[in-house]
C-alpha cells in the first residue's frame, strides 16, 4: 500500500537515508491542503483537518444512525485510536493503530502486551484478534488513518529544514527490547512497528530509569501532539513513531 518495499523502510540505511513514504488513496487530501498553505497557525489547521474528516467519513452524522452498532461505527472515529493508544499502547486501539503500519508499510509488530514471536506465535493471532475487534468498531478506520498521516507529513515537511528529529523514549528494562549489536551505551535496536517517543529529553525520564535517544527520519511520524486542536485532542507532546532498526544512544540515570 505504499511506494517502497517494507525491507527498506524497515532498514538502519532507511533512517541514515530517508526517502517520503506515499500512501495509495490519499488523493482526497489534495483538495484541503492547498487551503493550509497559508495557515501557520496548527490549531486551525487541525480545525480544518478535523472537518475534512468530519465530512469525507461523515463522522458527524453518527447521531441519525438507526442501529446502535451504526452509531458507534460513525462516532469511533481516528480521535478514539489516538486517545486510547495515549492511554494504553497495547490496548485494542493500539492493536488497530499497529495494524495500520502493518497493512500500509509492511512491518510487524514485535510487541503487543506481551513480545510477538513471528506471524506464526499465538502472540500474534491474540494482536490480530485485538486488531479485528478494535477495527470493527469503526467506518473505514484504516483510510481515515492514511489521510492522517499524510496531513502530518504535509506539516512536517511543508517548512522542514532538517529530515530528522531527535527525539526520546523512557523504558526501564534493556533486556525487553531487540538489540542487534551494541557498542558501550549505543547500540543499533530494532523498535516496535509503531512507539511513543518524546521531543522534552526530561519528560522521558518520567518513564523509566534509561532514556533511548535516537534521530527519527520526519517520513516515520505518524502522529504528533499540537497537530490537532486541544478540544479534540489533548497529547502531552508524544510522537508516534513507526518502527525498524535505528542507531539509539542508551542515557542512564544516576
């Protein structure tokens, strides 16, 4: 579903060498954001967003459904995803948002509630069983998700004068995590498909007793708080990274 291979944007040459990501069936998207190029103002860029959304899914109209089902197809919007992964990363909504990056780029999960030992494990068919119940609950989940990514890469890139953005992430055991080879407090680490990650180095201490510090190629931010207006989403700065082998800096606390 995207225009380069999963090996590649999986790839510690990927992040070294990042190249944009497209999404097949965004195209509805060109219709908005000629209307954001003059708007430097995110909130109103969010409003704008949110009711291109609101009309291409007809999310406002969850209220006329008959059936109780019908509503909430309608109401469980993107907004429901992004709040419930704030909330718990391995909940049914983190399921759907990691089905995301594995339906469009590719590439699979190594975590969810517990590790994910290959397509073949139960560990998987649990995910995928979270992944069903949790896109069930909503219309067409997966392109409303597609048309969020492409608005924050358009914001990302549109006055972007770097391609990467160092960003941190607090975890407390090193042993949870892949390590493909290591080199004193550096190591090249294989991430979940998609992460929490943060741009304040001394809020991601709050997470752990080690930081991971890594530059995280702009094309791999799914989502990022400020993008959407405070009454509809209320992130405290977190970056939703999409995964693969990246070159991490191990910070430790004393």
């Amino acid at each position: 579903m995207s225009n380069l291979p999963p090996w590649l944007i999986a790839s510690h040459h990927y992040n070294e060498n990042p190249q944009r990501i497209q999404i097949q069936g965004t195209q509805s998207l060109s219709k908005l954001l000629p209307r954001l190029d003059g708007i430097s103002d995110l909130q109103m860029c969010g409003a704008l967003f949110h009711d291109f959304m609101d009309v291409t899914f007809q999310l406002h109209q969850w209220q006329r459904e008959d059936s109780p089902n019908s509503r909430k197809s309608l109401k469980n919007s993107y907004l429901r995803f992004l709040r419930g992964w704030l909330f718990d990363s391995n909940s049914i909504e983190g399921a759907v948002l990691k089905g995301w990056v594995e339906s469009r780029l590719g590439l699979l999960p190594t975590f969810h509630r517990t590790t994910v030992d290959g397509i073949h494990s139960e560990d998987y068919f649990r995910y995928l069983v979270d992944r069903m119940r949790g896109a069930a609950r909503t219309s067409a989940i997966l392109s409303q998700l597609d048309l969020l990514y492409e608005y924050v890469q358009y914001l990302l890139h549109r006055n972007a004068r770097t391609t990467h953005q160092t960003l941190y992430r607090g975890i407390n055991e090193l042993e949870d995590h892949i390590i493909l080879k290591k080199n004193g407090n550096s190591c090249l680490m294989r991430l979940n498909n998609l992460n929490s990650f943060t741009a304040d180095f001394e809020r991601a201490w709050e997470f752990g007793s080690r930081v991971l510090q890594t530059k995280v190629p702009l094309t791999k931010i799914f989502f990022l708080s400020g993008v959407l207006p405070r009454s509809l989403f209320k992130g405290e700065d977190e970056y939703l990274v999409i995964g693969g082998d990246y070159d991490v800096n191990i910070l430790i606390g004393g």
